[in-house]
C-alpha cells in the first residue's frame, strides 16, 4: 500500500493490525530504502531485518506523537480513512 505526503495514517500494533498505537501520524516524506525499527543501533536493524527477510521498499517519514519517525515500513500502516472505529 502506498500512502502520499500530507495523508492521515494510524500505525498498526505489531501484534494486531486491526489496533492501533497512539495517535494519528501524518505523513512527511515517502521514498524507497530499508525500514528501520531501531533508529539509533545500525546493528541491531541489520539483524532484525535479516531475520524477518526485509528487503529495501516504500518507507515513510511520519510526524508521530510530536516526533518524526523515519523510514517507516507501508506494512507498520493504516490509511486514515481505512481504519475500522
């Protein structure tokens, strides 16, 4: 699924993807790279990413709780008006 700048986006819990966590995000930048879960610790990315057989792909910058989440996987994403109440 792709999502556009400016779109409304909830992230999915990694447990359920029918929950969401938090709050709305909105989307600030859309582009091709590797997902990254552990922003500040290249290694463990690496790993994890191996593990789960993760390849480069569509990744999204998100203003999130007050803060900018980067490289963010389409998988991690609900599309605002998607979402079930």
């Amino acid at each position: 699924m792709e999502f556009k700048v400016g779109e409304l986006v909830w992230v999915a819990s990694a447990f359920d993807g029918t929950k969401y966590c938090g709050q709305l995000a909105i989307v600030i930048a859309a582009y091709e790279d590797l997902p990254r879960i552990f922003l500040h610790n290249e290694k463990a990315n690496k790993t994890w990413l191996e593990e789960e057989d993760i390849q480069v792909g569509r990744v999204y910058d998100i203003l999130y709780e007050g803060q900018i989440e980067v490289a963010v996987s389409a998988e991690w994403l609900v599309r605002f008006d998607e979402s079930i109440f």
